[in-house]
C-alpha cells in the first residue's frame, strides 16, 4: 500500500511515517519514488506506538528494535534484554511518580497557605473633598465646590460640583466625568477586568509580556527615586490600569494618583477592582478627553505616558504631549513608554494619523518639540509579537520597546 493509506490506517500523518522512516523503525520497500508498505511495516508502526504509549522514547525504541531484529536467531537473549528495558522502564516510571507525588504535596500545602490568606476589607474610592483643589472648570480656571453631593467620609461618591460661571461637573459612583467627545472603543475587553487581566496574559506574547513588566518597573523605579513624595501623578489614558496595578503599593502617602480615561466603563472597572482589594490611596479617577481635562495648571509634577499618546495618535495628526502644557510646568518630570517600529506598513485604513510616536527618532522630536530634555532612554531588541489586546500590533517590522525618562523645561 502506499504512504497515504498506510498513514491513516495507523492514525499517524504522512510527516510522522517519514520520520519512522528516517530512523529505521519502519522499513517499506521502494520501488521507483515510492514507499510500498506492507503488513511487517504495519506490525512494526504498531510496535512503536505501543512502546511511545509505554512512554519510551524513539531513540530507546531503534535500540529494542536493534536488538529485536539482530536478535532474532537468539530469541531467549532478546527477551532478557527487553525485560531489562521493560524493568528499566518501570523503575523510571516510579522515580517520576515519586517526584510527581512530591510536587502534588507542595502544590497542596502551598493551596492550602493562600486559601488561608486574609485580605484588606473592600473600599470606596470617591472623590476626596482635599482634592477638589486639583480641579478647576475649563471655562472660567475658577474652583469647583459640591452644590448636590453624596458625600460619604470626606469623599463625594455621587453628585454634582458647580462653578462661578455655572458650568456643572458630574461625580458618578466616584469618577469625575467631564467632556468626552473621542468616541473611539478602546477597548476590546469583553470580559470583567480580572477575567480579561487573565486573558491578556494567556494570548499575549512572552516577549511582549517581557518587555511591558520591564518598562512598567524601569518607570516605577524613576518614580521612587524621587527625593520628596507629595507629588501629583498625572496618567493620560489609564485605560485597564495595567501601570498602576503594577506601581499602587509603592505610591506614597502624600502623592495623589490622577488618572485620566475617555472610557468611563474601564475606569469603572478599574475602580471596583482596587476598592474589592482595599486599596487606600489618594486616587482622582477622571473621565476626559486629554485636552479637556477639568484640573487647575500647572498641577502635575510627574506626566505618565504609557498609552494616552499611542491612542491620541490613531485618531489625531499632532502629538498629544505638547498640547498638554496648561497642566505642566518647569521641572514636571515626564515618564513614557512606546511601542515602535524600524517601518510602519502603508496604513490603507490610515488608522494611524500621528506616525511620529511609532518610531524613535518621531518620540524624539515630539520630545524636544514640547520642550522635554531625555534625562535617561533606552530601546529594547526585537520584540517577536505582540498580542489580540495590542491596538498597534502588526502595524510595522521590527517592533520594539522604548523607554524614556525626562524633564519639562521653559513651560
């Protein structure tokens, strides 16, 4: 019979024959440029499957086979060595279920020590009545104060702030929510945020896992070798919270957290997931487009870019980070981190509108062009993929991570 028959009569492709083939464990005739299969081929395809099931490895089988086939005028020596493999077999079986075993006692000990584990009781993070200093309305710069609140422990959960020139900023369920006319998705988390956290990391790739933990703690360490706390931490475009998930312990006690999102949803989630871990922080969660943000100048003393750029840029042909200038001043430190590309790919659906913060030498200009000097940068090599969640991924070749530290000067 020929290749394909024979294949799928022994439930094995056509490749996995070749390979027997190669090692001599099957051994058909050819004719011409085919293989002719028959019933010994057939009898020796199934000893080695029998002998894989009884966990043998191929080249421990072209050894029995060896002496099997050499063997064969002196039956009783070929038994005796295969007895031996057998045994050998067996002992190496127990060795591994002894190991197993010990491992399945470590995994339950260690089960048992984080069922055990107690955990902070649930919050709820609202709007700290000592932080409506940070916001001001956008028309008039004036102050906002509660004129119909739900306040609960110094933080206004629901309701409404009003301004002198009567504009009215919405709380909902502890959120700012201010103008948001970017109506883009952006995201494509159909799950809860922990179901999706989960997700994320399952289908996403190694190196791009790698290299997103590397930038998130090259830029906490930034942060916290900082001389003084007491600062404001602005982050555009927070989105799931991946950084400040990452970052939330080692915020000081005096650094308020600000983080920015068009997406109310997302902020949503983000915020139950910290209350349900008892995360007690100055945390100001605010629904806003980045250039309509409802904060005083001059307010932030460190500007976190880790994705508010990259997502401005599908949709907008300038650079966010020198329109954000009302809310910097002299000295802010600015913290960001990049996805780009040696070449970005011709964007039919030209969904890419800001090819600058794709490439290096792009962030660079944008950098200089908003009057931020590099104290530190650094590129990573070559990222090998990226993931279902990653909006830029695919857009170009060669894709990798970069990483800069600055300072504004001159705002």
């Amino acid at each position: 019979m020929k290749i394909g028959r024979f294949s799928k009569m022994g439930h094995v492709s056509v490749d996995t024959v070749r390979h027997y083939i190669d090692l001599g464990l099957v051994v058909p005739e050819k004719i011409g440029a085919h293989f002719e299969f028959d019933e010994l081929c057939s009898k020796d395809l199934a000893h080695v499957l029998q002998l894989k099931d009884m966990g043998f490895q191929l080249k421990e089988i072209q050894r029995i086979f060896a002496m099997i086939r050499l063997g064969a005028a002196t039956p009783k020596s070929e038994v005796t060595y295969i007895i031996e493999e057998f045994q050998e077999r067996i002992r190496a079986i127990e060795s591994e279920e002894n190991v197993l075993a010990m491992r399945k006692n470590t995994i339950h000990a260690k089960l048992e020590e984080l069922k055990a584990l107690t955990f902070k009781e649930s919050v709820e993070i609202g709007v700290s009545l000592n932080q409506l200093s940070l916001l001001a309305c956008r028309k008039c710069k004036s102050s906002y104060v509660p004129i119909d609140a739900h306040i609960q422990k110094s933080y206004i959960i629901e309701g409404q702030l009003g301004c002198n020139c009567g504009t009215i900023l919405e709380v909902k369920r502890g959120i700012v929510v201010g103008d948001t006319f970017f109506k883009k998705p952006s995201s494509k988390m159909d799950l809860n945020m922990q179901e999706a956290y989960e997700d994320y990391v399952k289908t996403t790739d190694q190196d791009f896992l790698d290299e997103l933990y590397k930038s998130m703690d090259w830029i906490k360490k930034k942060i916290n070798n900082r001389e003084n706390g007491g600062s404001n931490l602005l982050e555009l475009g927070v989105g799931s919270g991946m950084f400040l998930r990452h970052f939330i312990n080692d915020l000081n006690q005096q650094d308020v957290y600000i983080a920015v999102d068009h997406d109310y949803e997302r902020l949503l989630s983000l915020k139950a997931m910290l209350e349900a871990n008892g995360v007690e922080k100055k945390l100001l969660l605010i629904c806003s487009d980045f250039l309509s943000m409802p904060l005083i100048e001059n307010v932030a003393d460190i500007v976190l870019d880790l994705s508010g750029s990259v997502h401005y840029a599908f949709d907008h042909n300038e650079p966010l980070l020198p329109l954000i200038s009302p809310w910097v001043k002299s000295e802010t430190f600015v913290m960001g981190a990049y996805i780009v590309f040696d070449h970005l790919y011709k964007n039919e659906d030209d969904s890419i509108r800001c090819e600058q913060v794709f490439n290096v030498n792009g962030i660079k200009d944008i950098y200089a062009k908003s009057r931020i000097e590099i104290i530190e940068d650094s590129l990573s090599p070559v990222i090998s993929g990226g993931g279902k969640y990653e909006e830029m991924y695919q857009v170009g070749k060669n894709m990798r991570a970069y990483r800069s530290y600055g300072v504004y000067k001159e705002i």
